[in-house]
C-alpha cells in the first residue's frame, strides 16, 4: 500500500506563492515516486482546505473540504466527520507560520512525521540573530550586527550611530523573514532610518549586518540527521543587471536576476572547509532533514569566509537552489525527497518511544 504523504503549502506569509511553486514541485515528484499525495492548501485567509492534486499542479482554483487537526485521532477531520490519515507530513510553508516552528509544534502535538527541523531548530534557524550567535558560539566566523527591537524604534537614533560604525555597506534585515523579504542594502547613513522602516514592515525585530562589498554569496545544501550529515557541493549565486545582491526580485521576479554557478569556482580547500562549516552549522542548531547554508565570500580574499545565515525550510522549485545543489552532487530530486521522508520518520519514532510519564 502506497504511503500517504500530506503535503502543506501557502500559509500567512509573504512567500505564499512561492510555497504553493514549491508544492508543485514536492508533489509531483512524490507521486512520481509512487507516494499518495494529499495537498493541504493554507489560504492566507485561514481555513486550511484538501484540495484535488490535478488543481494545483495545472494552476486551477485551489478548493476543496475544510480540514481540521483532530489531536485525539492524529489525523485531519472533514466536517461531514470524515478522518484524513497522511503518513507523513511534507510541510513546504516557507517563512513565518510555516518554517519558524510555529507549524511544527502542531504536528508534534499530532503525533504524524514530518518532514524537516523540529521545532526548537526551526525557530532558532528562522531568527537571524539568534542563529549567527549559536553559531559565533561554535566558532563559526560572523560578521559583527546591530539589533533594533519594535520598542526601541521611535528612539533608535543612537542604535542607527552605532551600526554606521561597523562601516558601509550594511544591510538592512528582518529578523524572522526568508527570501530577502524586506532586505535592503544601505549605502550611507541618510538611507539607513528609511530601510529600518522598511524592514519593521515585515517583522518587530530588526537586524543591521555589516556588509562585504560586492561579497560572493556561497550556498551550500545539508541533508541529514543528529546520526549523520552531508553537505553538497557548493553552489555561487552572482546577481546580474540591477541586483546588487540576491535580493527578493532575483529570486522569483526576474528570469534574468542572477546566474547560478555549479559548482561555485572556490579553489578545493575553501570548497571543503565550506561544506564542513555547512555540516556543523546544522549540528549546532539542531536541524534536521534539510537545511541550505549560506556564506559571504570576500572577493578579494577567498579565505575569508563568513556565515550569513541557514535556510531550515529551502525552496522546492523548478529554479530553487537546494534541488539543484544536490542534482549537481548525485542525487536527483526524487532520491531527496525519499531521503527526507525516511528521516522524517525515524525522527518520530524515536520520539514516540521517549517516556511520557516519570515511571
């Protein structure tokens, strides 16, 4: 009998439609590989809907029954009562809801595997600030930052002079976003207060990274759990025409926003000494599954080499970056997909067989 896999997509997030491409690519692939796909579709608006695979693979209207968490019956209820039992979850809401644990620790409470981080991992990986500290603290190099907070905002004057100081450029983050929603590169100080607007926009905790001119961005793909780990190859994003860094626009807007170079031209050595920073970044924070780490080179000087961030839930596009890092290192999409299942299971049942009572 053909496992069942629901596979959750869209979500409260600025990166809606790009979870529901994500979705596409997730479950055609499963059904390719003999898996039964249940697309769970989650409108903006709320009311998560069992929508018909053929619909959201052609693009049609994404209707279907509303769904609902039954705790006591680790499955969905319709409300005619009927149950829907995934065997797995595949959750692909990429940003807030969906990749900072939120939507985890309702899978945890249901009791189903799912694919990915936990929940502890997933939030620390979805905050910028808090996972370059974890990873300062294992002795991964970082670029220094200021941190602007939602009750600092209308008196952060001094926190603005004290980030002018790491020296330009700086960019401007939000603190729980994916994607580059809300990034902005600074130039100057008359343009900083305006991009710390900007970036609140998106979240109540601000990030001001000091930038590398120009820095060469490195990706590199994890897939793996707590037994063991691999890295891919390493993969260089060059941003092309108006882009002066991969920006949200060269991700998903522009067909001609960047080149994507594989493997990334490093000398041997700083290739291997990335994908070994890749392996204990993930360690470090807990993940689990799947994870895309991503690095600034200096341009002038390949050795020196800072972690930028990790992306605990990547992008499953046609185009997306992990699939293509890990084609390029031997293993096709399907075999990925299948391998993150499998862990995702494993991971459950270790869990499962944890007491939950003191005797």
């Amino acid at each position: 009998m053909n496992k069942k896999i629901g596979v959750i997509f869209g979500g409260k997030s600025p990166e809606h439609e790009v979870s529901i491409e994500s979705a596409k690519t997730v479950c055609s692939v499963l059904a390719g590989s003999g898996f039964e796909i249940l697309p769970i579709y989650v409108p903006r608006s709320g009311g998560w809907r069992l929508v018909p695979l053929k619909a959201l693979l052609s693009g049609s209207a994404l209707a279907g029954p509303v769904i609902e968490p039954s705790f006591a019956g680790a499955c969905f209820v319709k409300k005619n009562g009927a149950c829907v039992r995934p065997d797995a979850i595949f959750p692909i809401i990429h940003g807030s809801t969906g990749e900072d644990g939120a939507l985890q620790g309702l899978l945890e409470l249901l009791e189903i595997p799912y694919v990915g981080c936990g929940v502890a991992a997933s939030a620390v990986g979805m905050d910028k600030v808090i996972s370059k500290d974890l990873a300062a603290l294992d002795g991964l190099p970082v670029l220094p930052h200021v941190v602007v907070r939602a009750h600092q905002r209308a008196s952060m004057g001094p926190l603005l002079t004290e980030a002018g100081r790491l020296g330009f450029p700086l960019f401007v983050k939000p603190v729980g976003q994916g994607s580059s929603v809300g990034v902005s590169k600074v130039k100057n100080l008359s343009a900083l207060r305006p991009a710390v607007l900007n970036a609140f926009r998106f979240d109540t905790t601000v990030m001001i990274e000091k930038g590398v001119d120009r820095a060469r961005e490195i990706v590199c793909g994890v897939l793996g759990s707590r037994e063991g780990a691999e890295a891919s190859v390493c993969g260089e994003v060059v941003p092309k025409g108006k882009h002066e860094f991969f920006d949200y626009d060269a991700k998903y807007l522009d067909n001609d926003g960047m080149q994507f170079l594989l493997p990334a031209p490093l000398s041997a050595g700083i290739s291997a000494r990335i994908r070994k920073l890749s392996v204990r970044i993930f360690f470090a924070l807990g993940c689990s599954g799947m994870a895309r780490v991503d690095f600034l080179v200096d341009p002038k000087d390949e050795k020196k080499v800072y972690f930028c961030e990790i992306n605990s839930l990547p992008g499953f596009t046609s185009h997306s970056l992990y699939p293509r890092l890990w084609e390029k290192t031997g293993l096709k999409p399907e075999r990925v997909l299948r391998k993150l299942v499998a862990i995702g299971d494993r991971s459950m049942s270790a869990r499962r067989r944890l007491n939950t009572a003191r005797k």
